[in-house]
C-alpha cells in the first residue's frame, strides 16, 4: 500500500477525524449479536483517541429504504455496544448529517467519539451525492477509511468524501488490502483455494482469477453441481445452472491446462427436501438419485479435501461446502474448517461472508492467520478488480 497514507503518517490532535467503519452488525432488537466488526475497527479508534483526535464515527446497517429514520436499522445499539468496548467518551448523533449531528460533531473535545445515525437513511449515500458529500466533509477536517466491508462500493462516505478531506486508510482497511494482495501477488507454495457458495455464476471471475495462481482449486458447495454436470454426470434435483455447464467445462480445462489441480467432489450427502429432516443419503457422485439433491460434500469428499489442504503453505477459503446453517449438512463445511485450522505451517486467510460465519460457528476463528471482514471486497480485490474505497485513497 505504499501510494496510500495510513493514519501513522498523520497529525490528529486536535482535529475532527471522520471515519468511515463497517458496524453492519446483526442486531436482536437493541442487542448486537455479533460484535466482530465493531472490535476489528478499535485499534484504529484507539490509535485517533489515543493522539487526541475528535473521532466521528459513520456506517451503514442493513438495508434501510432511504427514506429517513427506521428503528430496525438505528446504529444506536453498535454505539452502546462500542461504548463498552473503548475507554473514551461515546455520544450518539440522531442523525448523519442534521442539525443534531452538526452540533454534537462542534461540540467534541480531545479524545472523544461521535457516532452518526446510519448513513443510508439518506438515499444521497449510495448515490454519492456531491452535496450529501459536502455535507459529510463539513463535519470533519480529516477523512479516514477503516470500513474495508465497503470498500467495493463508489458510495458517498467511501468514494466521495475523500476526495474533499486528507484521506488515510486505517489499520484494518491497511490490512486487509495488504494481506488479500500480499497473498496473490507471492503466495507461499503450494497455494491452495477452496470456493464454495451456490453458483458458479457468482464466482466466476474468482475461478479465472484463482486459476492463474493456485496450485490447487477445491470446488464444493452448490456451484459443484455444475462442474458435475459438465462432466456429464446427473445431479438430481440440485442446484444447477445449465446455462453455466460449458462455461464450467472450459475451466476444466483451463486447469488442466495449466497444472492446477482441480478437485471435485466424489460423494455428497443428498436429500429429498431443502429440510433439516429430509430424508438423506450419502451417494456417489456418479450415482445422485433423480429425485434427490445434494446439500453437502460427503464424507469421503471431506477427507480427500482436508488432505490436499494440509499440504499448502498458503490457503485461501471463501464459502461453505453444504448448506452448513442446517445441522444435518454441515458437516463437509465443518470438516474444512478443520482442516484449514489444523494447518499450523500456512498462512490461512479466510474470505469474508459464509466462510467467517462457519469459522465462527465452529469456534475455530482464532486457529486463522487472517479473516477477511468484507465478502464481496475481498472477492473484488481478489478477481483483480479496482475497490473504489481503496482508490480513493491514492
């Protein structure tokens, strides 16, 4: 990252610093279940208070209309859980960028944070608004991006702010960008990806991409289906995008092509219903009754994936093998976990979405090098795609 400034090259004392972070927290009523977003964003906060900064904090959560004010989506409840979690003053605005925020953001001392109403009650943030823009900027005299989750959306608080304030990245922004980068352009060999997820369709771009530098590509998940069916095989009821098959068959191919080993699963664990009480099988590949779907890789799948993940020194995973919410079919997900925890000698790097949710569920979250807080960033940046929130900052 070295045409981008981080907040170590920084004067803050003094200054009104506005922050874009990613607290897209879930939330049960007012109680966030889920704090690992806010906790990724301290060390940056730290840092700010800590050189006597005036720390005004802005995000979005979930999917507001953009029409105003919506009790569901307030921030309210990630400021007080963040309140807990830092030793300075928190307040909260409650608004983005109204009379109530101005003057809470005026009235900040050294050392204090201000955390704004969610960004996208206002429908001006995702178009990046130039006076919604101005508006944000006018609260602040610096401009810093931690909000890595955000990254790979040309919005007002991550695109174009910055453009209006010194811009730096934060720690967490700083590195993300430098591991997922670190780890394409000198990946430790042999570098092994796992993807997983329900289509090919949506990975495409990641397959293309992870064919040009991994040594080993592990295929699970629903997009399997398609891969299965270029080879000819039926696959049921599953999830199957026919209008993919040939594309899936060239990147067959294309791994062959090129030495990568590109592993497929051998057995799954089928179902007759989408349903934690199906009625399940565990079959070959070659063998998927017709009127059967499968929902998880199989157990013989699940070793011959955790061998190959043991020998690489690099191990990049983004998305569950199965349907891994449900108890009956988490299995193949959990067995990857595993495996991807158990290699002490890798650099591990988890990326973002389902997989962070599954090494969560399964406890195994401190056994990783490094895990990812933005899915669809981290698949941008992966497929070799510019972030606009990183741009911005250059």
């Amino acid at each position: 990252m070295a045409d981008i400034k981080t907040i170590d090259e920084g004067q803050f004392a003094g200054k009104r610093v506005l922050v874009r972070v990613d607290f897209n927290v879930p939330l049960d009523g007012d109680t966030v279940t889920d704090d690992t977003r806010i906790r990724a964003a301290l060390p940056t906060i730290q840092k700010l208070v800590g050189d006597g900064a005036r720390v005004i904090l802005m995000s979005h959560l979930g999917r507001p209309a953009g029409e105003g004010f919506e009790e569901k989506f307030s921030l309210r409840p990630a400021a007080a859980r963040l309140a807990e979690l830092v030793d300075a003053p928190v307040t909260f605005a409650e608004d983005t960028v109204g009379p109530d925020a101005q003057a809470k953001a005026a009235a900040l001392a050294d050392g204090e944070i201000l955390v704004l109403e969610n960004l996208r009650f206002d429908k001006r943030e995702k178009k990046n608004d130039a006076a919604f823009c101005e508006e944000l900027a006018a609260l602040g005299d610096v401009y810093v991006n931690d909000a890595f989750g955000t990254a790979h959306r040309a919005h007002a608080s991550t695109a174009g702010v910055a453009a209006l304030l010194p811009a730096y990245a934060g720690y967490l922004m700083e590195r993300e960008v430098s591991t997922l980068t670190g780890m394409l352009d000198e990946p430790k060999r042999p570098f092994v990806a796992i993807l997983g997820g329900s289509k090919v369709s949506d990975k495409i771009k990641v397959i293309d991409a992870l064919l040009d530098k991994a040594d080993t590509l592990i295929i699970g998940g629903g997009m399997c289906f398609t891969f299965l069916a270029a080879q000819g095989k039926s696959v049921g009821t599953s999830l199957m995008e026919a209008d993919w098959v040939e594309r899936a068959a060239d990147m067959m191919k294309k791994a062959d092509d090129r030495g990568v080993a590109l592993l497929l699963p051998v057995d799954v664990v089928a179902a007759d219903a989408f349903a934690n009480d199906a009625r399940t099988a565990i079959v070959s590949v070659d063998e998927i009754p017709d009127d059967m779907m499968g929902l998880d890789i199989g157990p013989a799948t699940a070793e011959l994936y955790a061998e190959a993940i043991g020998m690489g020194k690099s191990v990049f995973w983004n998305g569950p093998m199965g349907v891994f919410e449900m108890p009956s079919y988490e299995a193949g997900t959990h067995r990857v976990a595993e495996a991807v925890a158990d290699n002490t000698e890798a650099d591990t790097i988890i990326g973002g979405g389902d997989s962070v949710a599954a090494v969560n569920k399964f406890d195994l979250a401190d056994k990783m090098t490094f895990i990812s807080t933005g899915g669809g960033a981290s698949m941008e940046l992966v497929q070799g795609e510019k972030l606009p929130g990183v741009e911005s900052l250059k």
